[in-house]
C-alpha cells in the first residue's frame, strides 16, 4: 500500500511539473516579448497623410496626454484635408453622388465607438467617439448617424469637393467598377498609439472605396476588423480592401498573434498570410488585392506588412516622425 501510495503522488507531482511552463534555458524570443526599455510614447498611421497626422497626435503624446485624445486629434487632420480623396471631407462619392463616411474609436479599457455611412459631417472620427461617450451603444449607421451626430451639435454641410465631383462625373461615362491597387480609391487613416502612462488606443476613419454602390460599408468602423486594442497586449489597425480584412477579422486577428507572442511584425505577416491563403482558394487573383497592417505592442515595438508593393506607414516617437514603407507578399 506504501509502494502505492508513493507512486501516485510521484506520478501526480511528475503531472503538474510536466504542465507547468519551463523557465529554464534563455526563452525564445518569438514566444516571448520583453517588457524593458519600453518605447513610448510613439504613434503610427497609415500611408503618407500619416506624417502629418502624427505630428498632431504627437502634440498631445509628449506632454503626457492621453493616447485616445491623441488618435482622435491625428485623424481629424486627413478628414478635414479637401485635397484628400479617401478621407472625410474631399473624400470620394459613391456611384450616386453622395459621400459617406465610416469611422470608430477604441481606447484602453475596451470603451468603442463606430459610425458608418455617415453623410454630411466632417469629422465622423468624433462622432464615433461621441457613440462611445454618450451613448449605450456602439455603432449607428446612416440615417440614425446623422441625427445623433446633428442632436450633439455637429455641423452638417455639403462634402462633395468640386474635384471629387468631376472625378465622379468623369466615371459616370463607363461606370466601371474595378479598384486598382495603391490608386487611393481605397485609402484609410488607421492611427495607434501608445501613451507615456503605457496605454493604448486607436481610431480608424475613411469614405471607403470610390464609386461604390450605396450603402457599402468595409472594415474601417468595425472594431476587430478595421482596428482592435488590447491594453494588455497590443493595437493593430488595417488599410486596403476591407472586404478581405473583414473575412479574417484581420486586427483582431494580429492582436491575438502578438497574444501568442509574435512581434508586431510577425503578427502582421502570418495576417497577410491568411489573405493570401484565402484569395487563393477563392480562385481570385492576387494582383487585384491590396491589403495592409500596422501593429504595436505594449513595449513600444511596431510592424508592418502587407500584399503587395506600395503601402506605407508614418511613424513618430522620441526619434522623430519618419515615413517607411512597408515590407510586402507578392514580390
């Protein structure tokens, strides 16, 4: 009964020992991601508008602001820039004329905020936040979007810029309807911060693609697809056709890969990945498809990838602000 005794509780404590993680040997630095010298505060967004978006979220980062105040205040840049055509006022119409807007909000505790189709505000990024804020909910659409946004004193005007208008026009003659990659029909400012108090936060806004039939609506304002924060691990935001980011629920997606212990890069990478893997299977051709990813963990480090050639993404922390373009697929 001694021998029997003793061997169970050998075999139980073998047991728990062989569950328990090993924390003998240096780790492997895939699986493992180091919490020192961390690099905040530091900001990154999308494409070339992100430099100068960035230096505005920059203003509010270096003197210890929040970095949902800083996102908020980075993306409003594009979205009240007329020569922009992807983004908030200046943006491009759809097949009927009419702009509308798709934006949402996430900051460190989890609290979201989102609005789609949004027409005639200019800043659909602070009525997402207003979504958020003042509401029990965390998404209105068109219609209901618009009239909360005017009941909270929003302004609303006519976003329809002359040259949009004549590009509009111009395309009314084919009626063609076929993104092409890079060609900024299909742009984003996707912004992600981390704060001086180690805090994350994101926003996302666009008009979506050109031309597109009404009432379309991509991966920008929904959270998990356009952009995900997770406070205890990292933020991811996407840029590109939105169909393909919400079929793998793209940052969300990235995050849970950093959850795993991948590096932001790495992350970023194997999202890429199941694009490629699924526009494959799909029988749809590549070339056709741009997708990107921005990603950063709760250390400061960021990453990006995407499709093909062509995407690009701001930068800016104590070094300074610096656009870098970013690695890609389809060589």
């Amino acid at each position: 009964m001694t021998n029997r005794r003793n061997f169970l509780k050998t075999a139980a404590m073998a047991s728990v020992a062989a569950a328990l993680p090993s924390f003998t040997g240096k780790p492997e630095e895939e699986n493992v991601i180091s919490l020192e010298k961390e690099n905040k505060p530091i900001v990154i967004s999308t494409w070339n508008f992100g430099v100068q978006a960035n230096g505005a979220a920059w203003e509010i980062l270096k003197n210890k602001g929040r970095a949902l105040d800083a996102v908020e205040a980075g993306v409003k840049v594009p979205e009240g820039d007329p020569k922009e055509r992807s983004v908030g006022y200046g943006g491009r119409p759809d097949r009927d004329g009419r702009v509308t807007l798709d934006a949402c909000i996430m900051d460190e505790n989890a609290n979201i905020g989102s609005v789609a189709c949004l027409e005639h505000i200019k800043h659909p990024i602070a009525v997402a936040r207003a979504v958020m804020e003042k509401t029990p909910h965390v998404m209105l659409v068109g219609d209901g979007a618009l009239q909360f946004a005017l009941s909270q004193g929003f302004v609303k005007e006519n976003l329809l810029v002359e040259e949009s208008e004549k590009e509009w026009k111009e395309w009314l003659k084919t009626s063609q309807y076929k993104p092409i990659a890079n060609i900024e029909n299909h742009d984003t400012i996707g912004m992600i911060a981390l704060d001086s108090n180690g805090n994350l936060s994101g926003a996302c806004t666009t008009s979506g693609m050109a031309f597109k039939m009404h009432g379309r609506v991509g991966d920008s304002p929904i959270i998990g697809a356009g952009l995900y924060v997770d406070n205890e691990i990292g933020a991811a935001t996407a840029t590109g056709h939105g169909e393909e980011v919400i079929r793998i629920s793209g940052c969300h997606l990235v995050v849970e890969l950093m959850r795993q212990g991948k590096s932001p890069q790495k992350a970023c990478e194997e999202a890429v990945s199941r694009i490629v893997k699924l526009t494959k299977l799909r029988n749809k051709n590549l070339k056709d498809i741009q997708v990107g990813f921005i990603a950063l963990n709760k250390k400061g480090e960021y990453g990006a990838y995407c499709v093909q050639g062509g995407f690009n993404f701001a930068v800016n922390d104590t070094s300074g602000n610096r656009l870098i373009d970013a690695d890609y697929f389809l060589k």
